[in-house]
C-alpha cells in the first residue's frame, strides 16, 4: 500500500451510491445501464417523455460517474433514491474538503462558489462543464474534445466553460508559448473543487507532482508511457508496490533505486497484465500495442475482446493501466465500453491515442483518466516525432468482432507504411497539370500508370522513380493486381502515385479503386484533376450550357449496359446538350439510338480524340453521318461525342491555336554551376509560363575528396552519440520570449532534461544537401537517428531538395539568401544550440561569420569541391544550334561558360555566326560578359518586351 498516497473514498459517497442502487432496485430502475456499448455511444437511454426540469441538478448529484454506469447519477424515476443519494453526496462532499481530494501543492486554489450553479441548459442528462487553460491549442482541442464526446452519443450535456483565476479574453496565440505549472495547477483545482468535469491543457511533459485524487498523467508515445512510470517516483512507495513495466526499450531505467519500488519486465499478455493489476501483484502497469502484438505475445487480439473484458482492482490499491494505441471510432467505443465494464471506485486509466494524418504529423493524443471522485481529465500532447520519416495512419486497425490486422498494425506502429495518391491528369498534357500534382510527380518513388498520355510526363519523375504500366483499356479486370501492387508498395513504405485520366472520380476507375482502398484500410489522398468533359469541349470552343441555346447538359459513360433503357429524348428536350464517352466504333450505336428516339437525323455531332489535349483530333458531323465520318482505329482509344445544336458554335468560337504565350516556340539555354541558385529558378519559372523551352547546361562538377569523408564521417559519430561540442565564445541567455519561426516540439526546459544539446544542420545548396546524404547512408547508418536534428534551408530549392531525400526543413529564409538565413535564425537561436554549415569549398562564409559575431556556437564545413565541367564541342554546338537565347543569370556563371567555349576550342565566332542572343540579368553581368568578349543583345527584360 502507499503510505502518503490517494486517500480512501468517503464513507459518505459509498453509502449514497449505495442507497441509490438499493432504492433503484427497489423501486424497479427503468434506466439501467446495458451491458454492451449501445447504451454508451446509442441514442439517450432517457425517454421523451421525462420531464427534464424535475431532474435533479448536476450540482446536487455530484459527478458523473463514467465507470460505474449511468444509473448511479440520476438516471432513476425513482424519487427516494434520487433525494437519498443527493444527500449522501452532498454530506460526502463537505466532509472531504481539504482531506485529499485537494492538490496539497497547489497555493492558488480558488473555491467553488456554492452560491453561484452552473448554468442547466434544457436537456436530458446531467450537465458535463469542459475548461481549458488559456492557450490558443488548449482552447481549440477544448471544442474538440466537446464536439467528439457528443458525437459518441454520450447521454450527457456538453459545454464549455472558462477556469476560474483566468482571464477569458487573455487567450494566448504563440508557438514557443507551454503551459505554467501554475495554470496547470488551476485546472486541477477547478476539477477536484467541482467547477469542471473535463480539464484540457497542454503540456509538452509530465507535471512533477500530482493531486492525490489524480495520480498519474501519462503521454502518449510508447517510450513516453515508460516515463510516465518514472514519474512514480516522486510519490511515497511502499514494500508492496510493484510496477509492471510490459516494454524493452527503457527498462533499465526503471530501477528500484530510483522509483522507489519493485519492478518486473516479463512477457505477460493482456490478459495475464490484467490479472497482475487484479491480484495486486502489480500498483501499475505499461501496455505499448506494439508489445502487445508483436514482443511476445502468444495471440492476436480483436476489438470484441477488448470491450468484453472486465477488471477488478484489488482493494486498497488503485490500479493505473496505460495502453497505447492507434484507433478511430469503432476501437475509441470499444475503450469506452470497456471503461463502462471495469467494477472499481478508485483509479483507473485507460489511454487513448487518435492518430490523425495532418501534414504528415500526428496530433495531439488524448489521455483519459478517472479518478476515485469521478474526475474527467484530458491531458493533450503533442509527441515528439522521428520526422519526417514517421507515418502514422488515420482509420482505424480493426472493425468490431474481427481480429487486428498484423501485418498493417505492424506497419503503422513502426513507422513504414507510405504514401498513395490517387492523381487525376487530365488530358496527359503536362502543361494542364495542377501544381500539386507536379509537386507530387517530382517527389514519387513509384508511377502506377492508367493512361497511355501519361508517359508525357515521365519528364517530371525522380531518377530512382519505378514505373508499372497497366492498360487502361483493362478497366476493372486488373483491379484485383492494381490493388496487390499498391498495397505491397504502401507496406514497404514507398511513395506511390497512381495517374488516372481525367479528374479521377469522373470517368474512370478512380472512384472503384478509391473504395477498394478504404475497404482495406489503406490511406490515400485524391488530387483532382481537369475534367476531360469539360476541357475538351472548351477547346474546341463548345460552351456546354449558353443561355438559350443550352441550358443544361447531360454525361453518360458509353460502357453502362444500361445505356439503351435510358430516355435521351425526355434528358435533353429540345434545346440540351448530351455527352458520351465511348470508342469510336460505339458512334453508329449511339446514332441510331438517338434517331430511334425522336432526335433528327440532321442534329449536330461533334467527336473529340484525346479531348482536353492541345492536339485533340475534332470531327464534326450529324447524326446520319457519323458512321460515316468516324473512321476506326486499330487501337482504338475512348473520346467525347458531343450532341447538341451548340455544335455549330465550334465555327465562330474555336481558338484554339490562338492562345497568347509570347515565348512560345523560343528556346533559352540557362548556364548554371548551382541548380539551386534561386534567381535563375525565378527566371526558369517565368518564362516557362509564358512557353519557352528551357535548357540547362551545368557548367560545374560535384568533387568530394577523401578528406571530405573522414570529416562527414567523424561528424556523423559526433550527432549520433549526442558528444558534439562547438566551441562556444559568450554564453547568450534566451530570451524570454523567442519568436519560433518553425514548428519543432522542444521548449526551453527541453535539453537539460533529456540531456541533449540541439544540433541545427543548415544546407546553403542542393549540392552540399546530395553530398551529405549520400555518404550518410554510405556510411549504413539510418535515416531516422537524425530525428533529434534540426535543418534549416536558404532557399526554396534546397527545401525541395531536402524533401526529396525525406528531411521537412523546419526553417527556410523569406530572403533567399545564406545572408537572410543567418539574419533570421538569430531571433530564435538559443546559447544551447549548435550550428553546422554544410557548403562547398567555394561558397560563402558570410552565414558562419555573422552568427560568429553573434557570439553563437557555429561550425562551417567545406564538403566538397566544384570543378569545371568541360562539355565537348558538339554537344555545345548542338545546344547553341537549338537555343535562340543564352541567359546570363549571375556573374558567377559567365568564366566558367568562357572556359568550356575555350576547351572545346570554340572562338566568338561560334555565336556570332548564329542567330543567337546573349541576354544579362543585371548591369554586372553585362559588364563580365563584355570583359570576356561576348557581345551582349540586351537584358532578361529583351524577352519581357516580347
């Protein structure tokens, strides 16, 4: 037993109970809760016909108790328990003030005004108040705990209220901002002094010392529940108390000489856990669900089990279970019905975590935890991730009655599964791509492809990237191996991208494979794309619906073998438009159709081949001729036949080649020696929005020597065992309060506690980005060590470039610039933090000297060497034959251009000779390539006047 711990339940409270339930026997209790979860998360146990104002208050009645059944707190018709049990409560309640259901630390507490009741809204159930602290995130998830409870169909009255000793308008907005503990320590008060039944903070660790009717507050994560375990520590143990730790990977630091109290680490099962709790063998117990399942455990274990399973604590000796876990919905019920179950008035806590995919971070976790008074406590988390390679999963891992899936909770536990995108294309043109699915194309490491226009895009794809190639004519006979490829690829932990023609929900499978996809809970996201229905008919100049001439318009998919029985006379009556989507052979069917139906024989028809392409083939016609004008390929691919007398407007309204890009047909050669230089990207950009064809011709080479990789190599060992050491010149105090400027899940208390010193690794180009990595994973170590490191990027490029080797930057500069990169960091950087600069041997010093001058712990590394990269003569003179512009972006590029044209023994008059021009970005430029011999046309402003 504890000797200072919780203090024992009132008699008072016992013997209320106790009267309530003999009276509702006596009296025949009509409200009984069930035995299964219906009566948990069903529709309200309390008739309508119940008059709700002679309900007795929330306030007379004392809490609601979660554990022990609905019953026990007004949910009786009969009038002598009711007042019976009120009473008891009330004396219970005044005789418990100040004996332990008080946090004896706290100096703030503020007491509930008994003159003063909560407001009773009208409604069938005892009224449940929600606070939260001050905080911008506490507030937020405050309405979601709110709005999740009711929509468990919980028979209770939701609402939320403020704390007491807050400021209701004094709401805090700030990243870097974490819960005091002496807000915390309000928010137990409101909760053990009854103005609140649900507490929700925010609290990035574990509060130090507890209230006695509260006793532990676990995090979520499966090394963080150990912690919590640790945390036990700091309560009075005694020679009885054991604690049962079901977890391998930080037990030796649960050792009796710091807990206080006996420990044991065996491969118990749940059912086996439960019984230690049962039999008093253990005072608390940590359940990780990837020990459960995988670390020993003889057996699976499915949802019905779970909310079947009933505890009894031993007496005297609250029990404390943590169980982590991914789940939704029907896991969440499950955990409630199996609260509902458990026969105890003292503690007990079930956690449950909700892992929601929200820009590939979890959320905050939920931890409920019920007290011998009945208190509700929700403490919010936000767990520090091993990013960004750690996927969590968002539906949830089994369904009522059926066993969990191993093999997927395996991969969401650990951290593989990857990601698919279902990504409509269009018509396949890239230039009709949406920017996210360009971005996602880039970024994919396998191309599941559904659409033989797809391959222009191929362009776009990483060099590591993996296609397979599915006829899309196959439709739904391949489905069964479209779903078997993407689930393998999804297990390994691959990005996948499944291209699909058109919008991907509108004329296609993607609407059949997005269901398959959920029925075997794999998550996906849909990009949308351009319609083909409607990009195809704008080009040809079709408005599908005009006032007057076609005010509405029909699409039918020419496969349905319901086609015939449909009345296309009664759709389009006289003036609307009809589309199909069919092969060309379907056109003599779908003619003769129409014509039996009443259409005229001289209605116009249009056919679009590759519709939505720039290059869709257009054959007009009337319904008599179509056969006629429709000629069969051997392979044929589907199209639009379109309807309709808006038809005829293709004549006046096509303007297809007249669309207005003024470089369109231009071709400009960009010398680079940095693709990540981000004034010649700026300037990539542009001009091909406005249809020029770019061309890059790297002018330098990457070069890492030797001695380069025995100083990535002793660096890599130095972050890895935490012993890297910059020398530091004046300790600069943090200020009180830094602006972050990136979202990292550390606060200012952080690196003592876990004894660690922060590591920034800022990356000045995609070269010192590739360098890094590549000889990182040459070296075997893995990728997710780097979890505890921080990146910073200077620009937009090496952010993309970071993104394709895994790593989410957690700070980019606005500026572009090493420059603005240091400016910037120097307003959140910390005397703890230490900086390494990875560039090459040429760039910049000017980011490690100013922060140097700012007295911070900076490290610049040379890791590699650019050298001149000599192309041969005829692939320069192919190039210059092929461009019409060379652009000049910087003067870094103009001698090394000079260099390669002197090699390859070209003189001046390689270009002169040529109809090619020599553009300069700036007046510096322009100056360089004069010094060199080059003769300038004009400025990057010459093709703006075009």
């Amino acid at each position: 037993m504890r000797s200072g711990g919780q203090a024992a339940k009132p008699a008072g409270a016992a013997g209320a109970v106790g009267a309530a339930k003999a009276a509702g026997a006596a009296g025949g209790d009509d409200f009984a809760a069930p035995a299964d979860m219906s009566g948990v998360f069903g529709v309200s146990r309390v008739p309508e016909s119940r008059d709700a104002s002679k309900l007795p208050r929330s306030a007379d009645l004392g809490r609601v108790d979660l554990l022990n059944g609905v019953n026990k707190l007004g949910f009786t018709n009969n009038k002598a328990a009711v007042a019976q049990g009120a009473q008891g409560l009330r004396d219970a309640q005044a005789g418990q003030d100040g004996k332990g259901g008080k946090w004896s630390q706290s100096e703030t507490t503020v007491q509930a005004d008994n003159a003063v009741r909560p407001l009773r809204l009208n409604t069938n159930g005892p009224l449940v108040r929600v606070g939260a602290i001050p905080w911008q995130i506490a507030v937020d998830r405050a309405e979601w705990v709110v709005s999740r409870l009711r929509r468990a169909g919980l028979p209770f009255h939701l609402t939320q209220v403020p704390v007491s000793g807050f400021d209701r308008h004094s709401i805090i907005n700030k990243e870097d901002y974490y819960a005091s503990p002496a807000q915390v320590e309000k928010v137990f008060d409101a909760l053990l002094n009854r103005q609140i039944e649900i507490g929700v903070i925010a609290l990035p660790e574990l509060p130090q010392k507890l209230p006695a009717g509260i006793r532990v507050a676990a995090i979520s994560e499966v090394v963080a529940a150990e912690y919590a375990l640790v945390s036990l520590s700091d309560h009075p143990a005694g020679e009885h108390d054991f604690i049962g730790v079901y977890s391998f990977s930080l037990a030796r630091q649960l050792r009796s000489e710091k807990l206080g109290a006996h420990y044991e680490q065996r491969p118990y099962n749940f059912e086996q856990a439960l019984t230690c709790l049962h039999e008093g063998v253990w005072g608390a117990c940590a359940i990780p669900l990837a020990d459960l399942i995988f670390d020993g455990c003889s057996s699976e274990y499915s949802v019905e089990v779970l909310s079947k399973q009933r505890v009894v604590p031993p007496a005297g000796q609250g029990a404390v279970a943590v169980l982590v876990s991914d789940c939704e919905d029907e896991l969440a019920a499950a955990v409630f019905s199996f609260l509902h179950n458990v026969e105890t008035e003292k503690i007990y806590r079930l956690e449950i975590e909700i892992a929601n995919l929200v820009s590939d971070r979890k959320e905050r976790a939920g931890s409920c935890i019920w007290s011998e008074n009945n208190t509700y406590f929700m403490s919010l988390y936000n767990p520090r991730l091993e990013r960004p390679f750690q996927r969590w999963l968002c539906k949830p891992i089994s369904e009522p009655g059926k066993r969990i899936n191993k093999q997927l909770c395996y991969s969401i536990l650990h951290g593989v599964t990857g990601n698919v995108h279902l990504i409509g294309i269009g018509s396949g043109a890239p230039k009709q791509l949406t920017i996210e699915a360009e971005y996602l194309l880039r970024r994919t490491d396998l191309v599941i492809c559904r659409s033989p226009q797809a391959e222009q895009l191929f362009y776009l794809l990483p060099v590591k990237a993996s296609i397979l190639d599915i006829d899309s004519d196959a439709r739904l006979e391949q489905m069964d191996f479209l779903l078997e490829q993407i689930i393998d690829a999804w297990r390994k932990g691959l990005k996948i991208a499944v291209l699909i023609r058109g919008d991907g929900y509108l004329l296609s499978c993607g609407g059949v494979l997005a269901k398959s996809l959920i029925e075997r809970r794999v998550p996906f996201q849909l990009t949308p794309g351009i319609s083909i229905s409607i990009s195809g008919p704008s080009l040809a100049g079709v408005p599908l619906i005009f006032p007057g001439r076609s005010p509405h318009a029909h699409l039918y998919d020419g496969s349905d073998p319901m086609l015939s029985t449909y009345r296309f006379d009664m759709t389009a009556g006289r003036q609307g438009t009809l589309l199909f989507y069919i092969v060309p052979s379907q056109g003599r069917y779908i003619a003769s159709l129409l014509m039996r139906q009443g259409f005229s024989a001289h209605t116009a028809v249009m056919f679009l081949a590759r519709p939505g392409h720039p290059e869709q083939g257009c054959v007009v016609s009337t319904l008599a001729m179509l056969e006629h004008a429709l000629s069969v390929p051997a392979n044929e691919q589907p199209g639009l036949l379109i309807v309709g007398e808006i038809v005829r407007s293709h004549e006046v309204m096509d303007r297809t080649d007249s669309g207005y890009k003024p470089l369109l047909g231009k071709s400009v050669l960009i010398p680079s020696i940095d693709n990540s230089d981000e004034r010649e990207f700026a300037w990539q950009r542009e001009w091909e929005e406005q249809g020029a064809h770019i061309i890059k011709l790297r002018l330098s080479a990457v070069l890492v020597d030797e001695d380069n990789k025995a100083v990535l190599r002793d660096l890599f060992d130095q972050i890895l065992r935490g012993d890297l050491c910059l020398p530091s010149v004046i300790k600069v105090p943090a200020t009180k309060h830094k602006e972050r400027l990136f979202e990292r899940d550390r606060h200012k208390n952080e690196p003592e506690q876990l004894n660690i010193t922060p590591v920034w690794l800022a990356f000045l180009s995609s070269d010192a980005v590739t360098t890094f990595f590549d000889e990182y994973l040459a070296s075997g170590h893995d990728m997710r060590q780097l979890s505890g490191c921080a990146f910073a990027a200077p620009n937009d490029e090496v952010y993309r470039t970071l993104s394709e080797v895994g790593i989410q930057a957690d700070y980019t500069a606005p500026g572009q610039t090493a420059e603005d990169l240091a400016g910037d960091m120097q307003r959140f950087l910390t005397s703890q933090d230490q900086i390494l600069v990875f560039r090459g041997a040429e760039d910049s010093e000017m980011m490690e000297i100013m922060l140097n001058m700012a007295k911070f712990r900076v490290r610049g590394v040379a890791i590699y060497h650019r050298q001149n990269s000599l192309p041969p003569a005829d692939r320069l003179l192919r190039l210059f034959d092929e461009a019409e512009y060379i652009a000049f972006a910087t003067v870094a590029v103009v001698n090394p251009f000079a260099y390669a044209m002197a090699a390859a023994k070209l003189g001046h008059d390689a270009l002169r000779n040529r109809p090619i021009r020599l553009l300069a970005a700036d007046a510096d430029v322009q100056e360089a390539l004069l010094d060199r011999g080059f003769q300038v046309h004009g400025s990057f402003g010459y093709l703006a006047d075009l």
